[in-house]
C-alpha cells in the first residue's frame, strides 16, 4: 500500500537511499534536508533511478521549519503515513576534552530534533489512529563504546523515549514505533565524524590521545575488515521492511554484526515486544 513519507536528513548518506527506496517501492516521498543548496546528491541520484521525490527545507533544530513543513505536506497529500527521524551527526570527543557547546549541539540534532519532529507529527497520528515513527538510532544507542559516550548519550535517550511512546501511545492509539539500529553505514557520516574532530581540536596531545589512537586504528582495521560497515542502501533496505510490516519491531538491528554486537543486551527481547508488554501489564492493566 503506498503511504506518505516524510523523511529527515536527506542531503547525502542513508538519507538520500531512504528516499529513493521508499519512491521506488510507490510511496509519496517528501525528503527533507536543512540546506536545500546540498540537495545535488538527492537530485543525482534520484534522476538515476527514474524516481520522483518531493524535496522540502526542514531543520530539525528548529520547531517553526518543522511545522511549516508538516504543514505543507499535509495541505498537499492529506496526511502523513510514516516519519523517519534520520537527520543526525556523529561526535567523537572524551567528555573532558568537549565543550559544553559540543555537547549541547550533539544533543540537540541527534536527540531534541527527534524530539520535535515526533512531536510535530503525533497530533496529527492520533487523529487518524495510524501513523509509524521510525527513528534512526545506532548500535551505540544500547551499547556504550569509547570516546562516543556523548553521540551514546543521545541515542540511548533516542531509544528510551521511543520504548516509553510505545508503551502507552501505541496501544491506545495504533501508532507504531521504532528504532533501527545499525553498526558503521559506509557513508560520508563516518567521514563527517573524524572531519568534527578536527574542526573541534583535533586530536589533542594528552593523556587520552594514545587511547584514541588506539580506538582510530581498530575503527580503520574494522573497516578493512569489511563485517561492521554495511551500505547505506542496505541499511535502507531493512527500514524500508519495517515500513512494510502490519507489525514493525520496536527495535531491530540491521546486520549480523550488528546483532552479534547487541547480542547481551538483546537476546530475550529482540524486537522490543515482551518488553513493551512487561510495561504495559506492569502500568496501565
């Protein structure tokens, strides 16, 4: 069935292939980005696969872009079927070389701005009884790894408040919520990440450096490697599933390695079921 879907952080990377699976599986795509002058990937890629696909300005870090937004599509088509929350950045700094700036702004794009756009668009979901939100998280949105702790910071807090929406608001109202979950997209995000840490210092000659350097050199050795990384169009690919699905996961993870990585954390529950029906006996029966 073709839906409406609004997506965030279109400009390059997974959310150029998000847009171009969904058009291309017959969905209405609005594929939004906060600069429309970076829109060139978008365009390129979407000519390449005989697409259409609506490009709209929205920046997650400001409320009255993401309504004018939510507006217009909803004038335009009617409603709105599916969000994806997949504008975010990556952040690699020892809390104690961070400032707080940095942290303010990791937190704010990877977490407030899932906040606002979720919040923009849950009037109009339980309105109709139907909507999904699906939020782009990371394996490091339940497990913590090193020099990330303030990108994990954000994406646990991503997760716990799609797991707390799903406990209450999915059942009384029929919004579905998840998160997907992947290890390294092989994308400019990574790229993104290490370019942050230079704009922000660099790597700075102190104690930790040696263990960041470490920490550089396994993530250029796992790269080689080949198992963590994954495309953005296969990662893309199983977001796309969970659009599809009459029963969408409230977490998954998109890889083996992935899996294999979360597997502690993961095992009993993998989808987030028995989870959400634990809460939901234990508040609201």
């Amino acid at each position: 069935m073709s839906k409406v879907i609004l997506i965030t952080g279109c400009s390059s990377g997974l959310g150029v292939s998000l847009a171009v699976q969904a058009a291309q599986a017959g969905h209405t795509v609005y594929a939004t980005m906060r600069n429309l002058s970076k829109r060139a990937v978008l365009d390129d890629a979407v000519a390449a696969a005989g697409v259409t696909v609506h490009v709209a300005q929205l920046d997650v870090q400001d409320s009255a872009s993401i309504a004018a937004c939510v507006d217009q599509v909803i004038a335009a088509e009617g409603h709105v079927d599916v969000l994806i929350n997949n504008a975010g950045a990556g952040f690699v700094r020892s809390t104690e070389q961070a400032s707080e700036e940095d942290i303010n702004w990791v937190m704010d794009v990877n977490f407030m701005g899932v906040v606002r756009c979720t919040k923009a668009l849950i009037p109009h979901f339980r309105e109709r009884r139907a909507g999904h939100v699906v939020t782009i998280s990371s394996v490091g949105g339940l497990v913590g790894q090193p020099f990330n702790e303030i990108y994990c910071a954000a994406k646990f807090a991503v997760e716990g408040y799609m797991e707390a929406m799903a406990s209450y608001i999915s059942p009384s109202f029929g919004i579905n919520f998840t998160v997907v979950e992947p290890g390294g997209i092989a994308s400019e995000f990574a790229a993104n990440v290490m370019k942050q840490v230079e704009e922000t210092g660099g790597m700075l000659d102190d104690e930790y450096l040696p263990i960041l350097q470490k920490y550089v050199g396994g993530a250029q050795d796992r790269a080689a490697g080949g198992d963590i990384y994954q495309t953005a169009d296969e990662v893309a690919a199983v977001v796309m599933d969970c659009v599809a699905s009459d029963d969408p996961p409230i977490r998954t993870r998109t890889s083996k390695w992935g899996e294999a990585f979360c597997a502690l954390k993961t095992d009993l529950d993998p989808d987030g079921k028995k989870l959400q029906s634990q809460v939901v006996d234990t508040f609201l029966s």
